[in-house]
C-alpha cells in the first residue's frame, strides 16, 4: 500500500521474530501516555505470552524502517454481545504519524473482526488524548464517557 508521502507500507500479521519491535513501540506508546514506568513487561514475558497465544497483532512494515506501527488486540467475550477483539494499543511511531499508516492498522483491525464473526471491537482512549479521539470519531466510534474503569494490580 502507499501512504501520503509516497512511501510503500506492507500491513501483516505479526510473528514471534517482531515482539522486540512491537515491546519498543508499546514503550515508546508509554512514554507519550505519560506513563512509561508502567510499562513493565519484558520482551521474555510478550514471547511467553505469544507462545500461549493470550495476544495476536499485526505489523506495519516499511521497506527500509522495518516495522513503524503495530496494533495489539486479544479475543474476548461480552456477555451481552457476544465474542468481540479488544485492541489494546495501537501505535505508529511519531516521525511517520499523519502519513496514514494508523488507518490500514485500524482498518485491518476491523476487517479481522468482522472476518472472525466479532460482534464488536473495543479499547480506551484517553481523555486528553484528542488527536486518538478525533481518530476514532471519525472512523464512526462511540466514546463512551459513562463507564468508569475498574482494576486490580497485582505486585510481582
């Protein structure tokens, strides 16, 4: 696929050998989320976690930058809805930011939903975040501002 400034992308499902890319992106994520001592997952834990197939993603790949975006999404159930994908981070790398490549992610995202028979795709956006808001309200999102999130942290 070409992108805006010319520039050819492969979108791809990724694969064991791209989790040191995508752990480098989810950090790089962190740091722009304002909460990079959060990420604390290590590459060893991504390929163990792969291994078991608790995560799937898909790569964007350049020609010569390798890979500069990736969307990270796990299957869950909603009891109300049915089976549904919830992408967990989505990212492109900041250089390559506006060149379009966070639409093919997203929209290969939700191709692989509705592929799979998914009644629905979710994830969480945060409030300051308007360039992500604005992203998905034009992809015809809903943003719910109703429900609170709930968690538990569990100490290693």
């Amino acid at each position: 696929m070409v992108l805006k400034n010319g520039s050819s992308i492969l979108i791809r499902k990724g694969t064991f050998n791209d989790i040191p890319a995508v752990h480098s992106l989810v950090h790089e994520l962190a740091i722009y989320e304002k909460a990079e001592e959060q990420h604390t997952a290590s590459i060893d834990q991504y390929e163990k976690d792969f291994d078991k197939n608790h995560f799937e993603f898909i790569v964007a790949e350049h020609p010569t930058d390798g890979i500069v975006g990736m969307a990270f999404y796990y299957w869950a159930y909603s009891t109300w809805r049915g089976k549904f994908i919830y992408l967990e981070d989505f990212v492109v790398k900041e250089a390559l930011r506006q060149e379009g490549i966070g639409q093919l992610l997203f929209d290969e995202v939700v191709s692989i939903a509705k592929q799979s028979g998914a009644k629905l795709l979710k994830w969480q956006v945060l409030d300051w975040n308007t360039p992500a808001v604005k992203f998905y309200e034009k992809n015809h999102a809903m943003i719910e501002k109703e429900w609170w999130n709930g968690k538990i942290m569990f100490v290693e």
